[in-house]
C-alpha cells in the first residue's frame, strides 16, 4: 500500500480546500464543496471564503443568508456551522443522536427529571414562528419547568428542534443576535427524516463529501469533522469505491480515487485563515497542518497564517491593521509573501480603506 508523507497529506488537502489556488465558483458552490463553514464566529466565514475564492465579494454570501439558501445551524461536533439549505435538510436528521448526546454529556444531571419529548414539543411551539434567543426561550420554558436552569433549557431545545440562526446574524459587516427560529419555518420544508434501520445513505453520503474535501483521511479523522460515531458501516457499504494509503504512523487513509493529490513539490502559497477553520479542526490527526505544540491554539479562536502549506503564525485586525505574530522562524522571502497577503486581506477586511499590515519579530 503507497505511504503519504505528511507534505503529500498536506497538498492533497490544501488543493480541495482551494488553498493552493483560488477558486472560481460561486461562493454557494463552495459552501457545498467544503461541507460547509464552522460559524459561531459570525464574520469568520467571509474571511475563509476570501482565502479560498477568487474575487470573492462577501455581498454574495450574505444574499445567500437573506435568499434562505444557506443557513446558520448547530451540526457537526454541535457547532455552529453555516452550510447550504439543501445540506441543512439533509443531515440534521443523522446528527440528532450526536447533538442530544453532546448536552446531555454536561446536563444529564439538570434535566435528569425533564420530558425531553415534552420539551421538544413546546420548545417547537415556541420557535414555530417567532425568532428567540436561546436564553430568551428558556426562560420561557422555565415557566413550565421552573427547577431547571433557562440557559440549560435553551440548550437542550436547541438540539431537540432543528433551529437555524436568522439574520441579521451572520450578515457581512452586520451584527445581530443569535436568535433562532424552526429550520422548517425558515425554509419551508421539514428535515428529510432518519433512515430505515440498517440504512444509511446519509452517513454515506457524508463519507464521500468529507473525502472530496479532506482525504485522504483516516476514519478517526471523519470522526473528529463530523463528531459522529456511528459511521464504520458507512464507510464500509463504500469502501469499494475508494482507494487506500498509508500514512508514515501507519495508519490507514481512505480516499476517492479521481480526487486530486498533488506531489509534495507543489508550492503552496501564503493563506490567512479564520477563527475555527475547518481545515486545521476537521482532522483527529492535525499534524499534517500545525505542530502539536501550537495545536491547543486551534480551538482557542486563534486566526492563522499558513506559510508553506503549515501554520506559521496568527494574526489579529483592529482599526483596519492586520497584525501578525509569527509562532516560530519565517524566512524574510516568506515575510514578503505574508505581507503582501496581509495586505490584500487588509484591504478586503476594511471595503479598501486600509492596506496596512504589520509582521512582529520571529520567535528566537
């Protein structure tokens, strides 16, 4: 079986997240390939389509947000992701398990008492129609069950009732709470319901588009994007249909077969990446983009700079300055690159009113 170094790994992801070159497809076109954008950060995703998309305009995507053609929703590891409606109905059926398992893994003790099927139901009348806060709609809720916590009722019913965010959240340039309103309200149609038992074309599903926009990847890395477990007999009714690697620990890596892998010689060019990117959190094994000693700062909100296909530095923006700080050795042809990149995110970042970066001193 052929081994993938982690250079081979690296390219072969930077290519299907359009790293190594912008792409030009629609913005909604990209939602789609990427199985969507983590979002909880509500201005994180332009900055990642920008780095991905040539001449991405974010008015595109916030028209898609009004349009109801993608959505803002809790999915894959319950956080907020923004993904097209078409994917919104399709998957959250697959991933109620996952949700509901992953609040009550912190509030079992606080709603041990609690109807969940009772719960569900007024927590659907309630955001049948009118958008709330999640805060908001537990305090409702607490009239009815007044020894639980609102915020843990808010939680809980966020899972049980497929909910999208409505804008202004999420809007270019905008901010606006994070209410919430039913996703079949919002969109007209309810979820596609779960599969019969001992069917999965969902999981299926899933298993194809996290390859095309990741692979090669092992098993433990679908796991840690999607955060669902149930998925070995997926990838098992597909496995014909893929090819396999090794990596250098051994592991074995699944992947399609006509998916691109370029060879570890292909450059890789300076990219700024936004708060929570999929791209260094959607793997178990992140080596192949950060080093382990820098890996705690991917789910700290850390914005990175990739230098050579590998996280390199971070950066900030205030008052339109986009300011770097490298995390080790960045050579001054690299330091002209990044700055030159900086620059043009500067510029985007501001509507074209700044183009200032600044790059602090390499660690010693």
């Amino acid at each position: 079986m052929t081994v993938l170094g982690a250079r081979a790994l690296n390219r072969a992801a930077l290519a299907r997240q359009f790293l190594l070159a912008r792409a030009d497809v629609p913005a909604l076109d990209a939602v789609a390939h990427l199985g969507g954008l983590q979002a909880q950060e509500p201005q994180e995703p332009f900055t990642g389509l920008w780095s991905r998309l040539a001449g991405f305009d974010p008015a595109e995507l916030s028209a898609l947000l009004v349009e109801r053609r993608v959505v803002r929703m809790h999915l894959m590891r319950r956080t907020v992701h923004l993904v097209t409606a078409d994917d919104a109905l399709a998957w959250r059926s697959r991933h109620d398990a996952m949700l509901l398992q992953r609040v009550l893994g912190v509030y079992r003790a606080e709603l041990a008492g609690v109807d969940l099927a009772a719960l569900a139901e007024a927590g659907r009348e309630l955001l049948a129609h009118d958008p709330s806060t999640l805060p908001a709609a537990g305090r409702v809720l607490a009239e009815r069950w007044p020894d639980v916590p609102p915020r843990v009722l808010g939680e809980a019913v966020s899972v049980l009732v497929p909910l999208v965010q409505v804008p202004p959240r999420g809007l270019w340039g905008q901010a606006g709470p994070a209410s919430s309103v039913a996703l079949a309200t919002w969109l007209g149609r309810a979820c596609d319901p779960p599969s019969p038992e001992g069917e999965d074309p969902v999981g299926e599903a899933l298993v194809l588009r996290y390859l095309a926009a990741f692979g090669p990847a092992a098993t433990a890395d679908l796991r840690a994007w999607s955060g669902l477990a149930g998925l070995p007999q997926a990838v098992a009714r597909v496995r014909e249909r893929l090819v396999a690697f090794r990596d250098e620990r051994g592991r074995e890596l699944l992947d399609l077969p006509d998916a691109p892998r370029p060879g570890p010689e292909v450059p890789a060019p300076a990219r700024f990446l936004p708060a929570f990117d999929n791209l260094v959190l959607g793997y178990d094994d992140r080596s192949r983009f950060i080093d382990v000693a820098h890996r705690g700062l991917s789910v700290a909100g850390t914005r990175f700079v990739l230098v050579d296909g590998r996280v390199a530095a971070s950066w900030t923006v205030a008052d339109g300055v986009v300011t770097v700080t490298p995390l080790r050795r960045i050579s001054r042809a690299d330091r002209q690159e990044v700055g030159e990149e900086g620059r043009a995110l500067a510029a985007f970042l501001s509507g074209g009113a700044s183009h200032r970066v600044t790059i602090a001193a390499s660690p010693r």
